[in-house]
C-alpha cells in the first residue's frame, strides 16, 4: 500500500464521500508538539444529522481511523554462558 492511500484526503473521501451539496469541515486538531499524538476530527452534515470521524496520525506518516499502537515498557531475560 503506498502512502497516497493513507493521506488524509483520501481517507476523508472513503469514509465521507464529500460532495459540493454536502461539504465536510475539520472541527478539531492537536498541535505539532512532538509529544502529542496527532489527529484530527472533520464532520460532514447529512440529512440524517451529522457524521464526525476522528484520524489518527501514526509515526510511519499514514492517517488511519484508528489511534496508533502506544509503546509500553518491555523487559527481557537472557542467558548468560556460566
């Protein structure tokens, strides 16, 4: 899968399906702080009543609907030769 396919336009246009007589609008963000997960929340105003979908910034560039995997602490054991 190459990165286009994980823009955020792209996933916007799959999951809202934006049209001219049905416009989308970002109505919240995170900052740029390096120690803040990215994502944004756009909304689309249907007929039915309004549809707001969050996207997630992962580390490898890619937006997805779902948030990133959070790194825990992990701990190991190794043998050591007596």
């Amino acid at each position: 899968m190459n990165g286009s396919e994980k823009s955020l336009r792209r996933l916007i246009d799959k999951w809202l399906a934006p049209t001219p007589a049905i416009p989308v609008r970002v109505t919240r963000f995170t900052g740029m702080q390096s120690n803040q997960r990215r994502y944004v929340c756009v909304e689309a105003a249907r007929p039915a009543g309004s549809l707001a979908i969050f996207f997630f910034r992962h580390d490898d560039g890619s937006w997805c609907v779902f948030p990133p995997a959070t790194v825990r602490p992990a701990m190991r054991a190794e043998r050591h030769a007596a």
